[in-house]
C-alpha cells in the first residue's frame, strides 16, 4: 500500500481531509511517517497551525484470516461503541471511506511499553494500571445493553484455535527445521491441541480486544488510551488477560506474575462470578497461555519470513519460554517432550 502514496498524493490527501474537518483551507502543515508494526495499516503524524492529529491509512486485506473481518469497517465501529460505553479510546475526527482514511486524535508516542522501558522501576505500578484497564474494560462488557458490534458476530470457535495453532506449526516446526524428520508429528499435536481448544471453549468468553498488550496501550498524561480494538471478538475471559501479562515484550518475575494475578482476581468481581473458584482460574490463565503464545510464535516467524520484519525475531525465545512453562504448571510434559527436538529453545535456560 505505502509504495503506491506518492509524497505528492499524500499531502493533496492531507489537505483535503483537513480542510474538510477545519471547515477552511490548511496550507502550512507537515506530514510525519509513523510506524505501522505488524499490522494492515499506515500511520502518519499531521503537525498544523492549531495542532496535530494521526492520519490512518487502511489497506483492503481479505476478512477472514484469523477469524477477523474488515478491519477499515470494523475499526470505525469498535471505536464509536468504545467510547460511547467511557473506555479511552481515540477520537476520530474526519473520514473518508472511499480512500478509507481517518483522521484520528494524537495520543503521542509513548506506549506502555516505552513507559516501562523509559522507566523499569515503575514497572508494577503501570501494568496495575494496565490491569485495572482490562478490569475495567470486561466490567462494562459484562455489564452493556446492546450487542450489535463486529465483536458480537464472531467468536473465538474450536477451529479458529486449531487454525492458530497449525500456524505455529507451520512456522515453528515445518518452515524452521529440517532434522530431524517432522513428518508424523502434527496428528499427534493435533489431537493434544484438540483437547485445549475443547477446554478453552468451554470457558467463560467475554468480548476481548484480542491483543490488550504494552504495545496497544498509549500512555498519556490523561491515562491509558486502547488502540487497535478493530479485532474484538468473543473469546476467553482469559484471554486479554493472558496477552497483558504474558506479554511477549514485558517481562516477569514469577512473583511479579502472581501478584498481578492476585490484583485481578481481588478487583475483578466479574472473573470471580463467571469462573467460582480460583483454581480454575488459574488453570484457565495457563492453559490460554499455551494457546494464545503458541499463536504469538508461529506470528513472528511468520512475519520474519513472510514479510521480512526482522525486529519480531528477539521475542520468539521468551515467548516459547512462556509456551515450556505453562506446559510444566498445567504437567502436560508430554507435549513438551514431543516438541523438543524441534524447538531448541525449550532445552534452554530462560534469562
């Protein structure tokens, strides 16, 4: 999408969307490249004589991959519901669906995640802060009165679990290692997948945002801000849970990890209703954990080979680490002992 927007093009865009917003014409602006991560989108920051704002681009991808649908449509939609149910979210400020472009509000540069890498020793306090968001943000779904939403229409089935674990198969095992033999070794998986994505289906689902983690949560001085909700669907109460704190990019202690857990399931009187007992919380929070970092692996690969975004390839180890140690906690060593001599890093020590 990006090779096609020529300089030119994107500052007659840039000038159309703002003198349409403004209601006058905006001659004296400049147009800043933002970093779109992994996903579909572009991101530019739009500096003007009252301000600035973030221009987002949208490609057309086909809905499906994933469970998702169209994330231009989806986005406009997550967002308008968000904010009217008092979850910080962006504001949106001028659309043009035809090019499927937005003019968005300016949350600045720092994500939860540059917060705690700017400042370490204040890690706890702002993945509490994180928490109490997520806590928050299931709160008001639980408690909401209409269901209309993209996230009401899909949800997290048996096959789409089954789907993202084939993926970390296909990129973990089959397109990374070439001995020994792995010919034989997904019917075994599969059958060992099929259990857990049973189980997880049988849990409590609420709508998730689906990656509530450092790098979709922007820090600003007003609070936390959610980003990239295009993707909610209903799923595991478990499962944004997982992605905040088995966050491939934030690592924990293991008493950092529990007492986070604790915080949640202290505050969270929405987990303690629909899951009765903490034990089964717990196994719950692990057993998502193999799913959901599972997935995360096989999407870095993925994304190293695929589309060449090198920068994902640090965070496969500790995200397997994660994998081998939800594996131990819940005693399923013998999945472990059938991925080993694929997967180097389960044989390693975790720093």
């Amino acid at each position: 999408m990006g090779e096609c927007v020529t300089e030119q093009s994107l500052n007659y865009a840039v000038f159309s969307l703002l003198g349409e917003w403004l209601k006058r014409p905006c001659y004296d602006f400049t147009v800043e490249p933002l970093c779109g991560d992994a996903s579909g989108r572009l991101y530019h920051r739009i500096r003007f004589d009252k301000g600035s704002c973030i221009l987002m681009t949208v490609a057309y991808t086909k809905p499906g991959e994933f469970g998702r649908g169209d994330s231009w449509a989806d986005f406009l939609v997550m967002q308008k519901t968000l904010a009217n149910l008092g979850l910080r979210v962006p504001a949106v400020f001028h659309i043009d669906h035809q090019e499927r472009r937005a003019l968005l509000e300016d949350l600045g540069n720092e994500t939860l995640f540059a917060r705690i890498e700017k400042t370490p020793e204040k890690k706890i306090p702002l993945l509490r802060a994180a928490l109490d968001l997520l806590i928050t943000w299931q709160r008001t779904m639980w408690a909401r009165k209409r269901f209309d939403t993209p996230a009401d229409g899909r949800s997290f089935t048996r096959s789409l679990f089954i789907e993202e674990f084939r993926h970390f198969y296909e990129y973990m095992i089959e397109k990374r290692v070439y001995h020994p033999s792995w010919r034989n070794l997904w019917p075994k998986l599969e059958r060992r997948f099929i259990r857990i994505s049973r189980e997880l289906s049988h849990s409590p689902y609420l709508v998730a945002h689906r990656d509530f983690q450092s790098k979709n949560l922007m820090w600003t001085k007003r609070g936390i801000f959610i980003i990239d909700f295009q993707d909610a669907l209903q799923a595991p109460i478990m499962y944004d849970l997982v992605a905040l704190l088995r966050d491939s990019y934030v690592s924990l202690t293991e008493d950092e990890m529990l007492h986070l857990l604790d915080h949640y399931w202290k505050y969270n009187e929405v987990a303690r209703e629909v899951l009765a007992d903490k034990e089964k919380f717990y196994r719950l929070f692990f057993l998502q954990t193999i799913q959901r970092k599972m997935k995360d692996a096989g999407r870095f690969m993925y994304l190293h080979q695929v589309k060449g975004k090198q920068w994902f390839l640090p965070f496969v180890r500790p995200t397997l680490f994660m994998v081998r140690d939800a594996l131990c906690r819940l005693e399923m060593e013998e999945m472990l002992d059938l991925l080993a001599p694929f997967i180097p890093e389960f044989g390693e020590v975790s720093s």
